[in-house]
C-alpha cells in the first residue's frame, strides 16, 4: 500500500473531523498528469526541464496552457491557504492551552 492512502487511512481513522483540512493533492497530482512533458519533440514551445527553470525567463506558453497554470496554481495556492489556516489555529489552541498550565 502507498504511503499516502495508508496515512490518508489512519488520519479518516483517528481524526476524521480534520478531513476537510487535508491538502486536496489528488486533484492536483491529477491535473500534473495530464501536462504535455516538455522533453518531448512535439511540443517545442513549452520550456526545457532543464536548469534553465531557474532563471524564468521562458517564452511564454500558449494561452490554452497559461490558463491551466493560473488554475493550477489559484487552485494549490487555496489548498495552501486552508492548510495555513487550519495549523495556525491549531497552534494558537495549544499556544492557548500551555499558557493556561
């Protein structure tokens, strides 16, 4: 069994109110899946894997692709956010509970 349907396991068994609070990474797994691989010869306008990704300065992709990238990106920057969310209340609880101590 995979690591994360295992953990994904125990979490729905020994949390399951934090279900709602679990990074959505299926979705966005999925949606990587489907990305035409820039190696590959048939798509010479996406830009090289190569180190390359780290200067930015790539052409620009088609509008077809700069959209799924602004959904992509909107959609993961959410799923950060209610994940920042949740573990800063939760911090702020125990922040709370020690001072009470």
């Amino acid at each position: 069994m995979k690591f994360g349907k295992e953990l994904g396991i125990h979490l729905e068994q020994t949390l399951p109110e934090w279900r709602d609070k679990y990074l959505c990474y299926k979705l966005l797994k999925s949606f990587l899946k489907h990305i035409p691989n820039p190696a590959d010869d048939d798509h010479p306008h996406l830009p090289p894997p190569s180190d390359a990704a780290v200067d930015r300065n790539f052409p620009p992709l088609p509008p077809h692709l700069a959209q799924l990238q602004e959904w992509f990106v909107r959609v993961l920057e959410e799923e950060i956010d209610k994940f920042n969310d949740f573990y800063v209340d939760k911090e702020e609880e125990f922040v709370i509970r020690f001072k009470v101590k």
